[in-house]
C-alpha cells in the first residue's frame, strides 16, 4: 500500500483537489525547518526517572521547589504520537508505562477523586483543578489503567442522577441555578478568555453533571452574534476567546451559533501582522477552524467546510509563511520552544511551574507550537490523513537511550 504519510503522498493530494501540491509542499517544508531534532534530547531530559512524571522545563527540573505535573506528562506523551516517535503508548518500555501509570495514580485524592499535587496542595483554582481532571483521564485512555478510587466525574455522573449527594462536589455544578449564578459572576465582555478559559476547563465536568444545555444557552446570550464572537475585543484576543468557548461547545457536543459570521475574522487574522504575544495566538486561531468543522458537521453543514477548505487552499502561501513567522519567535537553540517570545510563563493556570523571567522552552510551549500547530494546520486543510511526521525509529531509540542512560547515572550516584 501507498504512504500517504510523505510528501509526494501530500502533493498529490492537494493536486487532486485542484490546486498546486508542489507549491504547497514547499510552504509546508519551509514551516518544517523549524522543528529539530535536538528537541527529543531536550524532551528526554526533562523526563524525572524517580517518580514517572516530565517536568515543565529545565528550571522547573532544576530548582527544589517545582515537581513533575501531570499536565506537563500528558503533553509529553502526547508529542511523542503526534512527532511521530511512537504510534501509541504502548511503544514505550515497559519500565517507563509502569512508572507514568504509577505517577499519575499517587496524584488522586480518595476524598473527592481529583487530581492534586504535592507542589500546589488542594488551594487551587477551578480552571487548574478542572484541567487535571481531563489530563488525568487522557492518560488514562493512553495507558488503559484505572483509578484506585473513582474520579471526580463518576461521583459528578452520580449527583446528575439524584443516586447520591456529594458534598465535596463544587456547589455550582450540582444545580442549574447555581451554575448560571456562577456564570454571572464572569465577564463576558471586557475579558472573555478569561471566562471561555475557565469553563472550559470544566467542560467534562459541566457534561458528567448533566448541565449542558444550560451551559450553552448561558453563553449564546452573551454572544456578539453579529460576530459570531464572545467579548468587545478584535484580532487575536476576540479569537483566543473564541478558541476557550468554541473548545468548550465541542466538549458538551454542541453545535457552535453563527459560525459562518466568525470564519473570516479567523483567516484574517492568521495571516495579520499583528505580533503574537504568546504561543497560543496562532495556534489558537488555526484550532479555532477544527473547531467550527466540528460544530458544522453536528449540523450536517458539509458544503460550509468545504468552502472554508477552498479558502484556505486560495491562500495557503500567505497562512503558511506567516504562521511559519510568527512560530520562529518563540523558537530556542535546543529545539524547544517557550510560551512568550523571550521567556518562559512562570506559571500555568495559577499555579508555579517554573522560574520567573527565564528564557527557556516549556512543554506547554514545545507541544503547542511543533504538534499542536501541525496538527490543526492538516486538519483546517482537511489533510490530516496526509500528515508526514516530524521524527521517527531513530530519534525514538535517542529518546529513550537518553533517558536509560540519566537513570542509570541517577542510580550510580545515589
């Protein structure tokens, strides 16, 4: 059988839909020279052998205070699948599963089923607890374990159904009352990622709760509908708005309203020259576009995605290059990549996760802008099946010969 996955497979795809595979191809190598091989010694490096679990980044590694998280584990295995190191979890040797299922394990409360960590306590915010939940669950499908106790969204399913009460449960997700209360005290207008952000976070809790419906109607209220957007602002900050939100309506399986009216102002700004402040300006709007193939094909609107496809084709020079741009900005001599232009962000979603002010890549970063960017740039293309990936057999057996060898220097020197 042919591989699609190359790049004469992905010329000719896009010649057979009737544009130039040679030149799009050399757009798309031209966005590949920024990925590096030395990324897999800088990904391998930040692997912590003792407890199972991958640092955020090199000074999150090397100072005391900071420890693995399992948001930072989860971004790890999932650029190894989408660099194309591995094609599931199970490639990896058996040592390492055991420990990455160990870790992630020692991390659930038996009280409440949540995910928590030594570094950061219980004193969390609803975003950052919410966001570990579905880390947790991601690594569960990965590695195909279970819990020791039941998590939080099977005792949030269990309060949905009036079986139990769970008083540990946050208040405003055991009422539709409550939780519409608690959607007032966001603002939707002057700071609307901040607010998509973080009910978005709790997307798969809002579902296991059964509240849904009340969710999505709350947030079609506030929408600028003539925008098809959420919140006063323009350019990147009215689409990384949109990307929370839209994420959020993909998570209950709802269809987004008035996408049609937010599709232009997307391209748009992929290609503008406004300077992209964090890693996720540009990766937010391509995202954005899978998003809104996902609520047009809950309404069977499949004319609608083919049109934007042909769009984006018309113009894939211009989306390319700049994304290929404004991605080298936060690029770094070890192949990473970090979340501002010239430094790190010290903390993810409240919570410490490296040192202030320090110019270095990040996991969060790496995986945003090498996977992440590819990923939802194949898929705004109806691509995906297209891909061609970023490492392969010899870089794989790097990676773990790096990390063979740091635990047996580790074990040498205790």
């Amino acid at each position: 059988m042919e591989n699609k996955k190359t790049w004469d497979g992905l010329s000719r795809a896009v010649d057979a839909l009737g544009f130039s595979g040679e030149e799009f191809v050399s757009d798309m190598k031209e966005l590949y020279s920024l990925y590096t091989p030395n990324v897999v010694d800088w990904l391998a490096g930040i692997y912590d052998s003792a407890s199972g679990g991958f640092y955020y980044s090199n000074s999150a590694r090397d100072n005391a205070q900071f420890l693995p998280d399992i948001e930072s584990t989860n971004q790890a295995t999932n650029y190894l699948l989408s660099s194309g190191l591995v094609k599931n979890c199970d490639e990896l040797p058996e040592f390492m599963k055991a420990k990455i299922i160990a870790f992630c394990k020692s991390l659930q409360s038996p009280e409440d089923g949540y995910i928590y960590h030594p570094q950061w306590g219980k004193d969390i915010t609803d975003h950052r607890r919410g966001r570990d939940l579905m880390w947790a669950e991601s690594m569960r499908k990965k590695f195909r374990f279970d819990f020791d106790y039941p998590t939080a969204l099977e005792r949030l399913g269990k309060v949905a159904e009036k079986r139990e009460v769970q008083t540990e449960m946050p208040s405003h997700l055991t009422s539709p009352e409550r939780l519409i209360k608690y959607l007032d005290s966001y603002d939707w207008q002057d700071d609307a990622y901040f607010s998509g952000n973080a009910i978005a976070a709790q997307g798969i809790q809002i579902k296991a709760a059964g509240l849904s419906e009340t969710v999505a109607a709350y947030l079609e209220s506030v929408q600028d509908k003539k925008r098809g957007m959420w919140g006063k602002k323009e350019g990147y900050a009215s689409i990384n708005a949109y990307l929370k939100v839209s994420a959020l309506y993909d998570k209950l399986g709802i269809a987004i309203p008035n996408t049609d009216r937010a599709i232009g102002s997307i391209i748009d700004c992929i290609t503008s020259e406004e300077v992209c402040q964090s890693v996720c300006w540009q990766y937010n709007a391509w995202f954005s576009i899978y998003n809104i193939y996902n609520s047009m094909r809950k309404l069977g609107e499949l004319d609608g995605i083919e049109k934007i496809r042909k769009t984006l084709l018309k113009r894939s020079k211009a989306t390319l290059r700049a994304t290929r741009d404004k991605v080298a900005t936060f690029k770094k001599s070890d192949g990473s990549f970090s979340y501002k232009p010239h430094r790190t962000s010290p903390t993810a979603q409240g919570a410490p996760v490296a040192l202030p002010d320090t110019n270095e890549g990040d996991m969060n970063a790496t995986v945003i802008c090498t996977g992440g960017i590819l990923e939802n740039v194949y898929r705004a293309f109806g691509l995906s099946e297209y891909e061609v990936p970023l490492f392969g057999k010899e870089e794989f057996e790097r990676f773990i010969s790096i990390i063979k060898s740091n635990e047996e220097r580790k074990e040498k020197s205790e």
